[in-house]
C-alpha cells in the first residue's frame, strides 16, 4: 500500500497549504464562538481536523487506480444514503440533509461529492474516443446529475449547485467542442428571462435582486450582506486583531463560524490576512493543476482537476457572496467553514489529489 | 515541474494530449484572473474604503444612551419642599434566566398581589422585544415588597428590583393648580424650538410652574456611550461621556402653612382663592377646588384615570384662580365708587333713598333688601351693598367712565402672573359691544354692569390684585409665585422683588373713603362680619354672581340672591398699612358674606399669628420697597 518511496513524494507545498488553511480556519471558528453558546465548536472543529486527517492518509495510502476499481461501491452508497435522506434525513434549518449517526450528525451531500468526483473520473478514464460525443455527455450528466437530484430535493439547492463544476470541467477537458460551447452558454442566457418569470422562488428572486442592490432591504434580505461587506471592509489594511472584531465578537456577522468565516477572518486580520489566505487557497489550486498536467494517467487528470472544479468552486462562491460579489446561497469555505462533513471530504479529496502525485511515476 | 505526458502510455492521440494541455492551461488562466479580481475587489473593500466601513462598524457597535437629569425640587417660602424627586421601585422579570415560566408567575402573583392573567399580560405585552429587556412586572410598589424581592435574590435569580426617580407631590392635592404636573412630551412640544434635543418619552412638565419654569428644573441631559451587540444588548461602557446636570430648584412665594389653611377652609366646596403680599404681588396661596393629585400624572397612569380627570363636568385641571370668569358682582360697586369720586361726578355726600326697587330707562331694577334701605349716602350703600344706589349712580357716570376705571383697576386685561393660559376677562363697553355682538349698548346694560353684573368678567387673580391696589394705595404688581431659583447648584438668585405694572392715582380722599366703607362692610355690621378679626382693621366686600353665560341680560340680579350662586369675599387687612390682600370665591357658595367670608378670617388669622410669633426677615427687606 504505502510504500516508503511515496513518502519522499508527497507534494508538501500543497500538504502543508491545505493544513494551514484548515488551522487557520479552527482559530476563526474559536474567534466566531468564543464566549458564546456555541464555544465548544472550535474544539470539535480540531477532532474534525484529525478525522479528516485520517481521512486524507487513508485516501493517499490506497492506489487511486484501486479507488477507481472500488468507485461503483463508493458513488453507490452515496446515492442510497441520499435517497434515505429523503425519508428519514434530519431536518436542520429545512433542509434534511443531515444523517443521525449516534452523537454526531453528518452530511452525506458532502461525502457525495469525493465519490462523485471518484466516478465520474473513473468514467472519463474509461472512455476511448478523442471526441465528447452525445452518449459520452449523457453519461456525464447522469453520473452527477443523480446526487445533484436528491440533494436539491432535500432541498439543498446551494450543495447541489457546487457539483455542477464537475459536468463542466468533465466535459471541457473530455474534449467537448468550442461550438457546443458556445451553445450551452446561450441556451441559458437566453432561458433566464423564463426562468426568472416561471421557476424562481420569491425568496430566490428576493435574494438575487439584494444581490444587485444590497441597501434594497438594509434590515431584511440585505442585511448579511451588508453587515459581511461591513466586517470585511473595516478590517483594513491589518485588521482589528484576533478576537478585536466588532462585527464579529458582537454578533452583527450573520453565520460567522460557517459561511462568513472569511468575513470575520478579513475583519480581525485585515486585507494582509485575507490576502494570505486567498494565496494559499490559490496555492492549492495551483498545486492541483500542476499535478493534474504531471499526472500518469487519464484517471489521475480527471482526479485532480475534477477536485479542482469542486474546490474552486466553493472557495469562489463563498468569498463572493462575503465580499458581496455574489448572492447569498449557503456553500461553506472549503477547510475554514465549521462543519465536520465539509472539512473531512475536503480533506479525503485532496487526499487523492496527493495519491495521484505521489504515484505519478511509472514503476 | 515534470511535464511528459508524451511517455505515457494511456494517450494515444498527439493531438488530443496537447488540447487537453491547452484546456488545463485555460482553466489555470481563468481561475488566476479570478482570484486577482477577488484579490483586487478586497483591496478596494478593506485598503480603499476601509475607513468608511470602520465607521458603518462603528454606528453598529456604539449607542449613545442619554443620561436623565433630575428635575429641580420646589420649595415654599420657608424652603420646606412641596416637590421632590421620590425613589420608585419597579419590579423586573429578566425573562432570560427564567427557567419555571408558570412557578416565577405564581410567585409573582403572591408576593405583589397581582393576579397572574395580569402578570402573563405584562409578560405576552414584551413578545416582540428583545429577550434581554427586562418586564416591568409592576410599577412603583412598595419598599416592603421590594425589600422582600431584594433578599430574595438568590432564591429568585430572574427577578430583579431598578430604582426609578419620580416626581413626588409631598402635599397631595395641596397648591396642585400652581404646580401643575409632569407628563411625557407631546407631539406638538416637540416640534417647538425650546424643546430642540428632547425626545419622545422624556418627562417635561405640562401644566402650572412645572411648565412654566420647565426650563430651569429640566437640567440637562447628559450621555454615555455603550458597546452594543447585535440585539442591541448593551455589553460595556465607554469612558467618553457627560454626566447629567440635575435642574434648578425653585423657592415660591407660598407659604405652606397659609396654603394649608386656605385648603381646609375650602373643605369640599369648589372655587379658588388668591392671597397677595399687597407690597410685592407675591402670591401666599392659590388654591382652586376641586383640586387633583398631581402624584396620578407621575405614574403612567390608567386611562380611566385620565379619562375621569378629563371629563369630570367639575373640571378639576382647570386652575379656576387664573381661568375662571365670573361677574365680580357686588364688589364691583368699589369701582363706581372711585370712579364717582376720582372723576368728581359724586362725592362720598353724595345720598340716594332706597325704596327697595329703582325705574330706570322704564324698567323696573331691584335691590336685594325688600322695602330698600332708605335715604343712604356712600359709605353706608357700599357697606349695605345697596343696588338701588349705584344703579343711579351707574345711570350717572355712562358706561364710558365705569369702563374707564374697571380698566384702570386691572380688570379687562392679564395680571401676568407666572402661569400659562391666564384669563383676562371681560370689561364691556359700548366700543366692544359693537365689535363682538353687532349690536348698539343698551342704557340697561350700564345699569346691570353698575352692581357688577350683565357681560362683565373678571378672574379671581385679578380681584385680588385689585384688591391689593385699594390697600396699597393704587400701585399693580405683577403676582408672581417664584421667590427666587437656584441658579447652579445650592447657589440661590436675589430674591425676586415686586415689579410694578401700574401705578394709578388715588386721591387719598378717595382711599380714605373706599377703604372705610370696606372697614365698616366687615368691623361695623356690614355683608362681611364674618371675616372680622379684632385687632386687625380686616377691610373686605362681598359679592354674589352668577356662572357668566354667553349673553346676560339685565334681569341676572333678580336671580342675584338665589341659593345658587357663587359667593365673592374680596380685601386686604391691615387697614392703614396692609399686609395681606386677597379674594376668595366660593362657588355655589350663596352670599359672599356666609361662605367666602370664614375662609379669608381663616387665612388672615394664621397669617398673623405667624407674624406676631417670628417677624419674617423679608419683612424688614420690603419696608423699604414700598412706594
């Protein structure tokens, strides 16, 4: 399994960006809970860290090709424990997302997400042609379109959003057409007009135009937003120092310890601090992509970038909506976020991301 | 970096490797302009514009709380307090820390004597506040309750006791109508300039002295900036801050004991009083019944309260001295008199005979002594209050003198007093007739207005001053309750002194023989023995009239002696050189002589047995102000 060779190859900038990250993420949850009645979260927090260390070892320690082989197994009790869901899931804050497991409650949603990437690259490995053709894109879809299904039916639109990545990156480098491109980008440009009209929510319509003008609702809809670019803004060039946050430590910040943890970060370290993390964030994904372009196989390209797709993604998403360039949705921050199910599969998948480094090497 | 995808294995096509080289460079680009944007969008947000967000920051997290002064206390003459500020004790429910809702209420309930709908009421009124914000439970209850509350805090951790000054009316009812009352501002003060920095649900003063000299006992406002959370909690104090300047006090010119006895002469009966230092215009005591306790308007009082104070048919909130018209009645014939004698229509020889009844302008007047008083000369009329008399002598002087002088002695017009929403009555006259009634003056009307009927209107206020300007010899002050006002703290203004409005002048014939008859009204037998003290030379008289209506007519004096009316008992004493001025008015008192004349001996009686047991410092001070 792991031999002692592979140690001298893990890619230890990327190892030691993505544990800076989770560590500097655990501080902001104790900075986002300390004194309050959620104060036992940063330390949870740090036994979440070591599970999904576990996790990581686990998924760097088993060859990916293996992984690959098991991925049917993987991808297909995701689905049932989704479905399950659906029955039986936990309702917290509406959405029955969460799985009761003895003490601990977790989303199986984010789980979906290592074993989805695990399938579809597994698939795409698979395949022959040097053209994406129709059957190919077909098989695309299903492969994530089924868990993106269930989890918006819990409904967890934001999640299910954040697999939508995969379709992309999956087809673009599966050698999709510049014209199909081009096509796919129109159809929904031209769709939303019928969408906004026949198939968006109130509370979604009400949310995207807050977006566009966040002083709309200053005590309503706005008012994440509003208090996030606040936090955000008044950190300044160095910030108000650790635990110093007004709008974090007197509780103006909405979600501080999940979503608008990066707000409360720029809030108490200021544009130095989210700078550095932004950089390491990119470190990650530079990281990634470089092993993607070094990777042995086809099955390690996919890995890599598929978890690139995923990640960036989530960290684009979630900084947007903090800085106020997005609508709010409800993805977390990859690695800093609270939460035990996001951190563990951020960590297994770039566990993989590390397996495809490490044996990118033909014995 | 390693970069040999052409050695692997897997890929066969040349081409296909090098587009997927080209997309992953692609998406390395896109994805680096992102987070160069994200980078540059941060920079604006947090280098660019961080000081305006540090502000937005700031406006969150800081509130400024204001901090209430104390209202300035009132004293009487003497110093001894008639308004302080109270301590109050509210009972709190923090419903945060309230873990048995149904055993803290049943506690509640026992302990204050509440029942529990009304405490769950209290509680269900505070839904939509935040959690942190305490219940007032009750208001205002007593130390014994709250001492009990208070040594139970362990037991009973969610229920706490706050301090909250009150305005305290020591004396009750006592003088309230020249104290008037607080209440919370209104709307409509709000918006006027002098309470520029007041908000909603400050307590500014609204009726009597209390508004009047709001200004000097309002004090001002101080402030304290607090850290606040997100529900407004407040969670620490700044250092920056002002502490609030507590208002001024006031010294009046009411003396607690005269205002006492006037009260209690009073008894049930309705009316008002005034009581002047001839030689100043200081009021000694002002009462106007039925009265109200000021005391109601500190609490935030039911509405059935307010409602009963409001619509009372007696209209206990009107301060009768001041706002009540009433004809003056029979005591207006001391204004004929010095008319006649300063304008030399008539002397004081001057004799009439009294059949009981006079024709004049063919119809027939009556005087109130069946079969009349006979040939009678001045003095003597104005001591019998004959009507017959000065019905002739009214005839004589035309409504144009009798006018005249009603004016020069005060009537017609504000004394100035230092209340709001003085009266200034009524002098009728051919002139106003013409402009309020578009009608001519009637020559029966002169004779109504002669023994101080028809459309005249006078207020108690100023019957008592004009009162003080027969005993002083013709000189008007200003009444004034306000001796003086701290001006900082402990530290008084000068005492106030008189401020002369009006000097009129009296031919000391004139005085001589007003002033003898008003003797002779209460020392020889006259409408006014009952207000007689040996010793004192009480000079007074009487009067009776009726509740003036829109248009009254000259046959008002036949109804002038019913058991109905409103009772005038107007004078000063000592004669030669007074000390005490006054009218008192007695509603459905009937004869002036029975019901206002026992109140006023009262009053004077106290008075000067205050002056023989201790000669009052001012006293000495005022000999020399004199005139």
């Amino acid at each position: 399994m792991l031999e002692r060779r592979s140690i001298h190859n893990i890619d230890w900038l990327l190892a030691f960006s993505v544990l800076a990250i989770a560590a500097i993420g655990s501080g902001m949850v104790y900075s986002a809970t300390v004194g309050g009645p959620l104060s036992g979260l940063a330390g949870k927090q740090a036994v979440y860290l070591l599970i999904g260390l576990l996790a990581l070892v686990l998924a760097v320690s088993i060859d990916y090709h293996t992984l690959s082989e098991l991925s049917p197994v993987f991808y297909g009790v995701s689905v049932v424990l989704l479905i399950y869901l659906l029955f039986f899931g936990r309702a917290i804050a509406n959405t029955r997302g969460w799985l009761e497991l003895g003490p601990v409650n977790f989303q199986p949603a984010e789980m979906a997400k290592v074993t989805t990437l695990l399938a579809l690259s597994s698939f795409m490995s698979r395949r022959r042609t040097a053209e994406l053709g129709f059957a190919n894109m077909a098989s695309i879809l299903a492969i994530v379109g089924l868990p993106v299904l269930l989890i918006a039916r819990q409904p967890d639109l934001g999640t299910a959003l954040t697999f939508l990545p995969l379709i992309a990156v999956a087809a673009f480098l599966g050698g999709i057409r510049v014209r199909t491109i081009s096509i796919l980008v129109l159809i929904p440009i031209l769709a939303l007009p019928l969408l906004w009209n026949h198939y968006l929510q109130d509370y979604q319509k009400v949310r995207v135009l807050t977006f566009l003008d966040p002083a709309r609702d200053p005590k309503g809809a706005g008012y994440q937003v509003l208090q996030s670019k606040i936090a955000v803004g008044s950190g300044g060039l160095v910030g108000k120092g650790f635990l110093e946050g007004t709008q974090g430590q007197l509780n103006f910040l909405p979600a501080q310890h999940t979503d608008f943890i990066f707000a409360l970060l720029a809030e108490e370290r200021g544009f130095l601090g989210s700078m550095i993390v932004l950089s390491l964030y990119f470190v990650v994904i530079y990281r990634c992509i470089a092993i993607a372009r070094s990777a042995r196989d086809r099955l390690g390209v996919f890995l890599a970038m598929g978890m690139v797709a995923l990640f960036a993604c989530q960290v684009l998403i979630n900084i947007g909506v903090v800085v106020g360039l997005m609508p709010t949705t409800g993805v977390p921050l990859p690695l800093m976020s609270y939460g035990g199910s996001s951190l563990i599969s951020s960590l297994a998948g770039m566990g993989l991301v590390l397996n495809v480094w490490m044996r990118r090497l033909v014995n | 970096m390693p970069w040999d995808y052409r050695s692997s294995k897997d890929f066969k096509d040349f081409y296909e490797e090098r587009r997927l080289h080209r997309r992953i460079t692609f998406i390395f680009v896109l994805l680096a302009g992102l987070f160069l944007s994200y980078l540059s969008n941060l920079w604006y947000l947090q280098v660019v514009n961080g000081e305006n967000y540090r502000r937005l920051a700031d406006n969150n997290r800081l509130r400024q709380v204001v901090l209430n002064p104390l209202r300035g206390t009132i004293l009487d003459r003497a110093g001894r307090p008639i308004v302080r500020n109270r301590l109050s004790f509210n009972v709190l429910l923090d419903r945060e820390k309230v873990i048995d809702k149904e055993g803290i209420i049943r506690t509640l309930s026992r302990v204050l004597n509440l029942p529990e709908g009304t405490i769950r009421d209290r509680i269900a009124r505070y839904k939509n506040r935040p959690v942190f914000e305490p219940v007032i439970v009750k208001e205002d209850v007593d130390l014994s309750e709250a001492a009990y509350l208070e040594s139970r805090r362990l037991e009973l951790p969610e229920i706490s006791v706050a301090v909250e000054p009150k305005r305290s009316y020591e004396q009750g009812e006592l003088a309230a109508h020249a104290l008037g009352y607080v209440g919370e501002i209104s709307e409509s003060q709000l918006s006027k300039p002098r309470y520029a920095g007041f908000q909603l649900g400050d307590v500014v003063g609204k009726a009597g002295l209390e508004s009047y000299y709001d200004g000097d006992l309002t004090g001002q406002k101080g402030w304290k900036q607090m850290i606040v959370n997100s529900l407004g909690r407040e969670i620490r104090e700044l250092p920056a801050g002002r502490r609030p300047v507590s208002g001024n006090s006031l010294r009046l010119t009411i003396d607690l004991d005269l205002q006492r006895e006037l009260e209690e002469g009073f008894a049930d009966k309705g009316g008002s009083a005034v009581f002047l230092d001839p030689d100043s215009g200081e009021i000694l005591a002002l009462v106007s019944r039925p009265a109200f306790d000021p005391n109601i308007f500190a609490r935030r009082f039911s509405a059935s309260e307010w409602g009963s104070l409001m619509n009372s048919a007696a209209h206990p909130l009107q301060n009768r001295a001041i706002q009540s018209k009433f004809a003056p009645g029979s005591v207006f014939k001391i204004v004929l008199a010095v008319a006649a004698l300063e304008s030399g229509k008539a002397g004081p020889g001057r004799t009439d005979s009294c059949p009981g009844y006079a024709y004049i302008y063919g119809r027939r007047f009556l005087c109130h002594q069946e079969g009349g008083h006979g040939t009678i000369a001045m003095v003597e009329a104005i001591k019998k209050s004959c009507n017959v008399y000065f019905y002739h002598l009214g005839r004589d002087l035309g409504i144009g003198l009798i006018s005249q002088w009603a004016h020069n002695l005060g009537f017609g017009s504000r004394t100035g007093v230092d209340l709001l929403h003085e009266e200034a009555g009524t002098v009728p006259d051919e002139e106003w007739k013409r402009r309020t009634r578009k009608e001519p003056w009637y020559p029966g009307e002169t004779i109504s207005v002669s023994i101080g009927q028809g459309a005249l209107e006078v207020t108690p206020i100023q019957m008592a001053s004009f009162a003080a300007a027969i005993g002083n010899g013709g000189v008007f002050y200003r009444p004034f309750l306000l001796k003086s006002r701290e001006v900082r703290d402990g530290v008084e203004e000068a005492e106030r002194v008189g401020e002369v409005v009006r000097r009129i002048h009296l031919k000391p014939s004139t005085l001589q023989v007003v002033k003898q008859a008003m003797w002779e009204v209460v020392n020889q037998g006259g409408t006014g023995t009952r207000a007689m003290i040996p010793g004192k030379d009480v000079c007074g008289k009487t009067g009776t009239a009726q509740v003036v209506k829109a248009s009254a007519g000259v046959k008002s004096e036949k109804l002038a002696e019913s058991i109905r009316d409103n009772a005038w008992f107007v004078g000063f004493a000592p004669r030669d050189k007074p000390r005490i001025a006054f009218a008192v008015f007695v509603e459905r008192g009937g004869h002036g002589g029975e019901a206002a004349a026992p109140i006023a001996q009262r009053v004077m009686m106290k008075f000067f047995e205050k002056q023989e047991h201790r000669e009052e410092p001012a006293q000495i001070a005022r000999t020399s102000q004199h005139p």
